[in-house]
C-alpha cells in the first residue's frame, strides 16, 4: 500500500496556517455570544443606584446623566438612592446584582480609594466586585462658611480658627467622605482645630450651615448658588486650580496650604464580569453625553468639570486618590463610625 505522509509536516508554514486559522475560528466562536449579547443589548431598563442620598453631587450627576442616556439607549434608565455607611451599601447592592449590564452604580471615587482604608472589614471588595465604566466629572470643594462670621479672606480665617481651638465646627456628607477628608488636610496644614460634624450626605450638611448650626464646610458643589445669593461666603478652592465660575477666589495651595488637592472623581460602574462589548457602549454613549454642552454647562453650574474618558484612565486616578487619601486618613487617624 502507498502511504500518504500528512502534508503539513513536510510544509510547516502550511501548518502553522492552519493552526492560526483553527485559533481563530475558536476565537470568533467564543466571542460571538458577546457580540450577540452586545448587539441584543439593552432590552428593558436600566437602575443606576446611586450610594449616596438625593440632593448630593452624585445623585445630580446621575440625573443629569442619566436622561440623554436614556434616550442614547432607547430605554429607560431608573436612578435609586440607595445611602449610606460612606457609599458602602449602594456600592454592595451593585456588587452583587447580576453582571448584566442592567445594574449600574454611580458613586463618588472614595467608595474604591478611600474605604478600604477607613474600615477594617468591608461587605464586598471594590476592586475585585466592581469595574469601572467612565468618570462623569472631577468634583471640587468649596471652602464656605457662614456669613456671619468676621473672617472676609482665607488667611483671615486660619487667625480666626488658631484663635479659638475646639470653639468652631464644620460638616461633611459623612467620615471618610472628600469634603470630610479636605477638612482633616486642611486642619493638619494649619495647625487649627474644629469639630468634624458629619451628616448622611452633603444636603443635610448644607441645611445645618445655612441654618448656623455648623461653622464651615468644605463644598462638593452644590452650596454654590447660596453662595452667589450671600447666604454664604467662600474663601477658597480645595483644588489645584481655581474654578472658573470663581476666577478671583484663590486655591487653598496658593494660600500657602502646599499641593492641597482635595477633588474627586465620580462615575459609573457595574459588577465584575459585565460583558465587556456593554462595559465599551456604556464608556462611548456616557462620554457623549459628558459632551453635551448643556451637560457640561450644568457640571460646571455643579462646580464640578466633566471628565469623559476610559475606564482605564477612570481606575488610574481612583488609585492615585487613593495614596493620596491614604496617607490622610494614616496620619489623622481616621475610622469609620
């Protein structure tokens, strides 16, 4: 009998051809469910827990968001509000909802760069049970305080608190939170010392201000237009720029507070395991809207900016906040409640 020797032996670029072809075909089969799950998504709404409690910056860019979403996805999208334990139980509601696509959380970046390191044991793990999707915007803080108090300028104010330790407070949205965070930087920079009041989010904060109950607050935003009405006074930015709805009023760096930053970024996620194809049309149409202009107006009336980017970037920078914070809340010894 006349053997026949295989053919791709004695032609081993032959086989190698094969061999990527037959990879390849694997490779297409694979991700054919994905580009089907991608292409049938979205087939009913969409909830966006938010982790904090409505009025706050996160609940207003969720809203803001959340309606040219909708009509980019041709569904609706629900927005809950789902507060408290410093995002951490909105943050474990998504952790744990189905890797659909269906479920998203909207929270401000401490959830993932500054909890881990405020509580000794957490119900879920940020890094491993949630990915990113996209930043919406850089949050600033406002120093802000009452009007009834003497101090008309930024350096007048660090006199006033050194000349009355103990005797002054301010409020936050909660331990741990950036404004919180920004009040602890700032007494450590000035020597000063006040009471940390801390609230179940940044409105109640704001009412117990206006109303006198709290000296000063550092600001996510949305204090602003009590500001432009009087019923407030700011004396500084907690950033690294000025804010350009307040061009005159200086950083808390220039003031001599060095390389004082404060600022967050807030954003969407979704539990880990999310379809890639949906994590990458959620990132397009979510950027687009970032490119509204009557969304980017509104984040900057906010006193936020909009921050359209990859979920890459949106990670890199929670975990650059997070030595930054880190190294805080160390040195402070900060624990959540």
């Amino acid at each position: 009998m006349t053997s026949h020797p295989d053919p791709t032996i004695r032609h081993p670029r032959r086989r190698l051809a094969l061999t990527l072809a037959g990879a390849a075909c694997m490779a297409a089969a694979l991700a054919a469910p994905l580009a089907a799950h991608a292409q049938a998504w979205p087939t009913k709404p969409i909830r966006v827990v938010v982790n904090f409690p409505p009025g706050g910056a996160a609940d207003q860019l969720a809203r803001l968001v959340g309606q040219p979403l909708s009509e980019a996805l041709g569904q609706p999208v629900v927005v809950e509000n789902r507060g408290g334990a410093n995002g951490n139980i909105g943050g474990e509601v998504v952790a744990r909802a189905p890797a659909d696509g269906y479920t998203l959380l909207m929270s401000s970046g401490g959830m993932v760069s500054v909890n881990p390191h405020l509580y000794e044991k957490m119900p879920f793990d940020p890094a491993k049970d949630l990915v990113p999707v996209a930043a919406a915007a850089r949050v600033l803080v406002y120093l802000v305080i009452r009007p009834e108090l003497p101090p008309k300028n930024i350096q007048e104010f660090i006199a006033y608190l050194k000349a009355r330790p103990g005797k002054l407070s301010y409020g936050s949205p909660g331990v741990g939170s950036s404004p919180h965070l920004a009040g602890e930087m700032f007494k450590s920079q000035t020597g000063t010392f006040a009471t940390h009041v801390p609230y179940r989010g940044a409105a109640p904060a704001l009412q117990d201000l206006l109303a006198g109950q709290i000296d000063y607050y550092f600001d996510p935003g949305i204090a602003l237009q009590q500001v432009k009405a009087g019923k407030l006074r700011l004396l500084a930015v907690g950033s690294p720029q000025r804010s350009p709805l307040f061009p005159d009023v200086p950083t808390l760096a220039e003031a001599g507070l060095k390389g004082f930053d404060a600022d967050t970024v807030f954003g969407f996620y979704a539990p880990a395991g999310t379809p890639a194809p949906v994590i990458a049309r959620l990132n397009t149409e979510i950027n687009k809207v970032l490119g509204l202009p009557m969304v980017k107006e509104r984040i900057q009336q906010l006193g936020g900016e909009a921050a359209p980017g990859t979920p890459a970037a949106f990670h890199d920078r929670a975990m650059a906040d997070s030595t930054r914070f880190g190294a805080i809340i160390k040195e402070r010894g900060i624990k959540a409640d």
